[in-house]
C-alpha cells in the first residue's frame, strides 16, 4: 500500500545511531521537569516517555547543565547528571529504558550555560560572558570567564557525558552554537573581545566548542554520538534589537556565509550532527518563532548547511505541516524533521500521521502560552491547548462510575474541550450552539492569514468529537426552559463572551472588531483602531497587510499592557511589526467622539482629529452568563466555563474546561 507520509518514516542514521523515522522531539528547557538533586521527576519522565509511547523516532530533552559551579544554577532547576550522578542514573535509566520500549532513541541536551543571556534572578551573582559585555536583559556588566574556568566546564561536559551514557541515553546534544547562549557568545564575534587563544579568528573562537566534543569522545569513546545545536544566522541589528523577516540591515551577529564556514568546522572538530535554526536572544522571535513568522522558517538555512556538511542535519521552525515536512526531505533541505510545539500539543502526532489520521492531530497555535510564557514567568512547562503536557499522571482520565447525560451551551473552546473530555470518560454529553460552527472566538480571531492555526484547532475540535461521536446541534440558541425540560445530569454554561461596546456620538462608522474581522463590516481604507491590547495590535497588523492607513490608539501608556504576560518573543516581534510598517500608534490617548472626518483624540498634547472611514473597537469582552444566572438555582449540577466565566484566553478557556470535565 502506497503511503502519502512514508519518507517520513523511513530510519534514519545519526553516528551508529538508527532512528526509527525521521522524527526528533526538538529540545524544549525542561524547567520543571527535575528535582532538587539533580535528576528527572515522575512528571519530566513522564513527558518524555509519553511523546516516545506516540511515535517520535528520537527524544532531544531540554537543556540540562553540567556546570553549576562557575554559573550556579537554583535547584530545583533542570536536570544535571554532573549534581549527584547516581541519583541522575537512578531517575533517567527509568526514562530511557522506557523510551526504548517504544524503540525510539533520546539524546540528553547538556549545556555549558546562558551566559549573557541568564536574567539576572540573584544581585548576588554577576553573570559570565566571553567578555565583558552587558546582560541581555538588564544593564549589568557581565565578567569574562577565566580559562581555568573554561577548562572546568569541558571536563564537566565529559564528565556529564559519560553519567548520560551510563544512564542509557543514546547520545548527547551540546547547547549550543546557537541562540547566543554561552558557547555561542565565544563564538560571535559581536560577543567575543578576547585576545587569548579563545578569541580573535574562527577557529578560536570556536575553541571552546571543539574542547567540548573533543572531552566527550575522550570520555566516551569515538563512536558516541555528539549532536549541536547550531544556529547558522543570527539577525541581530543591534544589541538587544533583532531583524524582521524581509527586513534590509547590517548583521552584527553571524551571517551565513560565517555560518556555512562554521559549521563545516564544527564537523571536522567531530560534530556527529548538527539541529539547525536561526536568531539570538537579541531576536528571540527566530529562535521561538511565533505566529507571526511563516512555517517552515528554517528550511532554507537548513539547506544552506545540508549542502556544506556530510552529516545528518535537523531542522525544526513550524514544520507541524506534514507536506512542507515531506517536502524539506524532498529537496535535500535536511535529514531529520524537528518536532517542538507541535509534540507538546499532541504527543500522539507521529503515529497519527502513520495511521492517516492527520484530521485528529492537535495543531500548535504558536501562541507561547502555556510552554515558553508558563516557563519564564512561574518555572513549568505546559500547552496552551493541551492541558496533560508535562502533567501526564495527574492528569490520566478515569472512567466515569456512571454515564452522566450532560448539556453543554456553547460550541467555543470551552464547551468542545468539556465534550471531549466527557465524552472519554464515558459521559453522554451533547452539544448545543447557537451558530453553524464551532470554536466561537476563534473564528474571528482566525481570520489573519497569521492565526490560521486558531481555525485549524476549531476544526479539530469539529473532527474530534465527530470521531467520539459527540452530538453537535447548531443554529440552536438556548433558553432556560428548554434546558429543564430536557432535565440534563449536569449542565455547562459556555456560552462565551461579547464585544464591549461605547458610543462616540454618531456611531454610524464605529464597528467592533469581530464585525469587521469577519467581513460584515467593510472598514474602507482609512481605519483607526480603538484598543492597543492584543486583539487591537493583531487587527492592526492585519488591516495594514491588507493596504490599509491603519492608526492605533490605547489609553495606556504602552501597547499589549494589559495582556502581561505574554511571551517576549511575541510581543517583540508584534511591536516590531508595528513599527516596521509604519502603523501610527497613539499612546495614552482616548477617543473622545466621532467627527464628520474621523474621530477626535485626547492625546497628551490636547485634542487631535484623525481622518477615519471605520472607528473599530477592541476594547474588550463582556462574559455571556445570563443564562447560566437564570438556571444557577434551578440545576443542582451547573457549571460555567470559558469566557462567559471569565474573559481570558484559549489556554484558560481549555485548561478549566478540562479540570472541570475530568471530576463530573
């Protein structure tokens, strides 16, 4: 039988290494996922076992230090097979014996550290460099590390090395020439001022990198595999200030022709494959790209080094889409597709794709929420729109003692995430909602060719539970007395949320965003945009794409102030964006009323009139709960969920629907 997919699943060679497909977990930082003394908890090995069990040829963990001496590390912090290494053997030979059950492979990521780039969490602790160069994130002055230093770090990789071996891991990646972190800052230029055998021409400054993987296969023996983590280019502009996509400037990082040149060094220096990417923290929207950078962002600097180097290149960058996978291997682009997001979505997606079954795969919405904004800002790995990532026992599904007929309002995200849920658990729930389509708030906030992935997750939704043959009753409003003559076990109110509202006078011109992102209202050419909050800045954008004179007013004295936290790397790119094309933004200013030309502003400078065909407001939601307060006294088991609860965001709307469906 012929198989659309099955290049994707032929074995592929790392080393002495064969991966059974060619799919690899892309590394993700595994805060969270150790304990206090260095190892892998249950929830870390969980993880990573979990996306073996769902098909991924070979498991890259996150970054894991050897060093917690000149850079020290608060622990609990990653895991590290140089802390205690036989309480690390202990925790990781259950995961890798597991891994192998599933015949796949797992290379453990280990790091010689941050660097420049660590947020400068302790006063105490001055960060280290190659130089003496200011922090990434705060004007501190990092210090150079010693060579007696350096010669530390290359022992504790071997060290490290020889432990993940022990361990059963397959092979070690090295963190990394890539992404500015510390072995790269010894390896830009920009970064590295030394004047010591570690800095000046190419080859010294990639000393450090060639110590390492000399250490490791000292240590280890030659045919232990030895990956990189490798970013060819780096789009720095400026110290802290990245390039757009497209966008015309002089690279002060490594620029491809530099890159091509290094990576043809590193696998000399022994290098067994290397996991191409592009960026630095200084444009931390390449390294994690969001949804505003197109799929597939890799694949031409993928190829670049394909074409330089004779060992197996890896290339991750949004390549969820099975056909531009399949076609990255098609053109000799690379060797290995690279699975990150896409895996923490669903864990499951490798083997969907073998069964056929892509209309089941849960897409990522490269929102960031739930894994790098959950990472930075409280110290744990999650999804947004799966709430089992990285919580897979806790979260283990059990059979309900009785099947419940349950009643559901509301088609968004909230009331399918419930219907799945109880749907699994052996629950009758059904579905009613009042237009002719599920996902509520993603259908409008889809509509940018940049959030295809909110209409992508509406649709899985739709194919899930037509699979779990949930039933869906459209164009159906509800009222409270039909909900008690059908006298449902349990009833859940997910009725969502509306746009708020205000009058400036004559609002013949004032439209809200749904309205006009959904094509019921024709905001003519000239449009200014009420609301500079994260629906207000993407509609913006959106509108400018489409040839648009877009103005941008928020009564903050920022823009996506009020939408903390969301990960820097989207809102980076987002503000960039804004700036790049020329979006005019007003900032602590109001619409005071509309105006025969347009609308007229208070801004800090007085009153300003702004020409204007359409006036759209983003200025939030109301939740929807009418129905739910007239039925609260009259179902004894009633819940509400999502917006209509309490207006937040798709990972909130999912992560309680699924909380609450799990205990009915």
């Amino acid at each position: 039988m012929s198989f659309k997919y099955q290049k994707l699943f032929e074995p592929m060679q790392i080393g002495n290494v064969t991966i059974k497909n060619r799919f690899a977990m892309a590394p993700m930082g595994p805060i969270g996922l150790g304990d206090s003394d260095g190892g892998f908890n249950q929830r870390g090995i969980d993880y990573y076992v979990e996306r073996a069990k769902g098909g991924t040829g070979l498991i890259i963990t996150g970054v894991c230090f050897v060093n917690n001496e000149v850079e020290p590390h608060e622990m609990p912090s990653t895991p590290s097979p140089t802390v205690n290494p036989v309480h690390f053997t202990r925790t990781a030979r259950e995961m890798t014996e597991r891994i192998h059950a599933y015949d796949g492979k797992v290379f453990i990521q280990l790091s010689a550290g941050f660097g420049r780039v660590s947020p400068p969490i302790n006063p105490d602790v001055q960060p280290v460099s190659a130089s003496p160069i200011m922090n990434r994130w705060a004007d501190i002055p990092c210090r150079s590390l010693t060579k007696e230093e350096i010669r530390h770090i290359v022992k504790k990789f071997g060290e490290g090395a020889a432990t993940a071996k022990n361990a059963g891991f397959d092979g070690v990646q090295i963190h990394a020439v890539h992404e500015g972190y510390l072995l790269d800052q010894f390896a830009i230029s920009f970064f590295n001022n030394r004047t010591d055998e570690y800095g000046g021409s190419l080859e010294n400054r990639l000393r450090f990198a060639r110590e390492v993987v000399d250490e490791i296969k000292k240590t280890c023996g030659q045919d232990f595999v030895v990956t990189l983590r490798y970013s060819p280019k780096s789009f720095i502009k400026d110290w802290r200030v990245g390039g757009l996509p497209g966008e015309v400037f002089e690279e002060k990082g490594r620029d491809l022709p530099e890159g091509i040149e290094t990576a043809k060094l590193l696998v000399k220096y022994g290098y067994d494959s290397l996991d191409v990417d592009v960026g630095c923290y200084d444009a931390w929207f390449w390294n994690h790209p969001p949804m505003y950078q197109k799929k597939g962002l890799y694949i031409p600097y993928a190829k670049a080094i394909k074409e330089a180097v004779s060992v197996p290149v890896i290339c991750a960058g949004r390549m969820d889409n099975p056909d531009l996978a399949l076609s990255a291997l098609d053109d000799s682009a690379c060797d290995i597709i690279g699975l990150g997001r896409p895996l923490l979505a669903d864990a499951d997606y490798v083997n969907k794709l073998r069964s056929n079954q892509t209309e089941l795969i849960r897409p990522c919405l490269s929102c960031h929420e739930g894994c790098l904004g959950r990472m930075v800002h409280y110290g744990w790995l999650n999804c947004a729109v799966n709430p089992s990532c990285a919580r897979e026992r806790i979260t283990a599904l059990q059979p309900a003692l009785k099947a419940k007929k349950v009643m559901i309002i509301g088609g968004g995200v909230a009331g399918c995430e419930a219907a799945r849920v109880l749907r699994l658990r052996g629950h009758l729930p059904e579905i009613y909602e009042q237009s002719n389509r599920l996902g509520g708030n993603l259908i409008p906030g889809g509509m940018p060719d940049f959030k295809e992935d909110d209409h992508a997750l509406a649709a899985w939704y739709e194919n899930t539970l037509k699979d779990l043959q949930v039933p869906v009753y459209y164009n159906s409003p509800i009222t409270p007395e039909m909900v008690t003559a059908a006298n449902p076990d349990t009833v859940i109110i997910a009725t969502g949320s509306t746009p708020k509202n205000i009058s400036l006078g004559d609002d013949a011109k004032v439209f809200n965003a749904e309205d006009v992102l959904l094509g019921i209202k024709d905001p003519g050419e000239q449009v200014v945009v009420l609301g500079g909050g994260l629906v207000g800045c993407e509609l913006a954008l959106w509108l400018k794409n489409n040839g648009k004179d877009v103005s941008l007013v928020e009564a903050e004295d920022s823009l996506l102030k009020l939408n903390a936290p969301l990960c820097f790397a989207n809102t980076d790119m987002l503000l960039s964006l804004i700036s790049y094309n020329k979006i005019n933004v007003y900032t602590e200013s109001k619409a005071v009323r509309t105006t025969a030309q347009g609308v007229m502003l208070a801004t800090p400078r007085g009153e300003q009139e702004l020409k204007a065909d359409a006036i759209v407001l983003a200025v939030g939601y109301c939740p929807k709960n009418s129905l739910y307060n007239a039925l609260k006294f009259e179902v004894a088991d009633i819940h509400l969920l999502g917006d209509a609860r309490r207006v937040s965001n798709i990972m909130y709307a999912i992560w309680d629907a699924f909380e609450v469906a799990s205990n009915i």
